[in-house]
C-alpha cells in the first residue's frame, strides 16, 4: 500500500518507517501539517497515518479538512491524546480507527492489514439501493430522489452499514462494533445521535420514512 505518515516526532516517525517498510509498504513521510493536508487532498493515497498535534495545522483540523472535500482515504489516528471523549471526537470527525502512544507495532502493524482488506473488499460499481435511495460505495456519494446528499464520513459509513442489513434489525453494539470498531460499550450517544443526523438528512424533506427505530432491539432501514 502507499501510505501517508503525518508525525512530527522523528522518533516515532523512524520506527514506523523501518517497521511499515519492512511490512512491504511504500511511505511519505510528512512532519508538517500544512505540507501533509496539501499531498493527503493531491490523493494518490491507500491509507493516511496521521497524528493529532502538528505544527501548522493540527491532525484534527487536517482530518475535518480532508472529509469536507470528500477525500475518502481511511484514516489511523496515532496520537498520545488517550481519553474517551477524544477518541470518539476523532472518530466521528471521520477516522476509521484510533491508536494510542505507546504502541506495539504489531498492533499497528494488524490494524493496517484490516483497513486495507476492508477497503478491498468494495466491489467495483456497487451501488445500493433501497426505494429513491442511491449509495455509491465507490465514490462515497449518496442520493434520494435524484437530490445529491451530503454526509459526514461517518455518517456515510452507517448509512452504508444499515443499508447492506436492509430490512435487518442491527443493535446498537452492532452498529458500535462495525462502525466505530468498539468492542467495549463506551458511555456515548454517538449512536444516537448520528441516527438522529441521518434521519434529517436522509428523511425529514422526502415522503417515505425510511429508517425506523425498533424499541427495545436497534435500528433498521426499509421501505
């Protein structure tokens, strides 16, 4: 895979460099925000590594930045910044996966390996449909009724999850799990309230209600 780094710590940056390439990846290494958003929007890119404090512009702001122009490469924060509110902060502005410092780059090492096997694993020209409603997994556009849809990075992701589950409850621990990578039950309403996005976005200026909260079990979309 080509991969961005963005860390200006020459320590941590020399041991993902020696450890990645060592895993067979091609890197960019980038110490500066600023320089790193310019060659993270240019693309080119499987995969952005990229750490929350920087000069210039920091990994946060960088990562909104990135969403708003709809570049879709997956993002791995890799950051010493460890509290709950700040994972999930990341993880809602559109990273799709969060490492704490210090780590074993094992672990890195298997989370790489899982974002680019799930990046893989869209088929060409897959869109999904459900009613007036059109999701490009390819070009991470959605549509009702021929009206384009803006969406968040992980609003899209849901959006995408619920609709390959069409007609399917799916739990609140399942959409945690498959959307945030939560394998522990953290005390948000990030759930909730990207449900609650979706709805305004997807079904409040259209006719048919399409995604429906089953009380008691999840959520689910249908017509």
């Amino acid at each position: 895979m080509k991969i961005l780094v963005i860390e200006d710590d020459l320590e941590a940056a020399a041991f993902l460099s020696a450890g990645l390439r060592s895993d067979g990846h091609e890197l960019t290494m980038i110490q500066d925000g600023r320089e790193g958003l310019v060659a993270a929007v240019s693309g080119g890119y499987d995969l952005l590594i990229l750490d929350r404090m920087l000069p210039s512009i920091d990994g946060l702001t960088i990562l909104r930045t990135l969403r708003v122009a709809k570049v879709g490469v997956p993002v791995l924060f890799l950051t010493t910044i460890d509290g709950v509110d700040d994972r999930v902060e990341g993880l809602r502005a559109g990273a799709d996966d969060y490492l704490v410092k210090p780590f074993a780059f094992e672990e890195l090492s298997a989370r790489v390996t899982a974002l680019a096997r799930r990046r893989s694993t869209i088929p060409a020209n897959s869109t999904l449909r459900i009613a007036d409603l059109e999701l490009d997994r390819m070009s991470q556009t959605v549509t009702r009724a021929g009206k384009r849809i803006v969406l968040q990075q992980k609003e899209f992701q849901l959006l995408e999850y619920l609709m390959l589950h069409e007609n399917q409850v799916v739990t609140r621990t399942m959409i945690l799990e498959a959307v945030w990578h939560y394998h522990f039950m953290p005390v948000t309403l990030v759930v909730e309230s990207h449900i609650s996005r979706l709805r305004r976005k997807i079904d409040r200026d259209f006719g048919q209600e399409l995604i429906h909260t089953c009380r008691g079990s999840g959520y689910k979309i249908g017509c």
